[in-house]
C-alpha cells in the first residue's frame, strides 16, 4: 500500500480510472462484434464513433482505433463486392 498522501489519492483516482476505462472497452468489444457480424454503413459509423470517443479519451491509442476502423472498412468492401 502507499505510504504518501498523494499516493493513496492517485490510487484510488487509478482504480476509478480503471472501472471507467474496462467499461468503455467492454462496450467497444460488443460493437465491434456486432459491426463484423453484421457489416453495415450503420453499425460502422457507430463503431467509428465509439473507437474515436475512446482513443480521445485515451482509452486505447490512436493507432489502434484507426487500425481496427480500416479492418471494419473491408469487411463491409468485401461484404458489397
């Protein structure tokens, strides 16, 4: 456990940090299954939406919201081809 003040204080700003961050992730996670299940204009824009809010958020990096966008993207190519 910390010792300092200011430790425990960023302790317990982590863990509320923590509970906020694995519940945007889960909530990712199943638009993301959704959006490959069923690939359409309408399930990626909501999971662009959802993959942007988070890397502002800093959830996740920027990187990887891009990557998983482009690889949503093909799937809907691949879908009206």
């Amino acid at each position: 456990m910390p010792i300092l003040k200011s430790s425990r204080k960023a302790l317990r700003r982590d863990r509320r940090r923590a509970v906020v961050n694995r519940k945007i992730k889960e909530k990712i996670k199943l638009v993301l299954k959704k959006t490959r299940k069923n690939p359409t204009l309408k399930n990626l824009a909501e999971a662009a939406r959802f993959l942007d809010r988070a890397a502002k958020k800093k959830v996740i990096r920027p990187h990887k919201a891009s990557r998983l966008k482009s690889r949503l993207n093909k799937l809907l190519k691949a879908k009206r081809s």
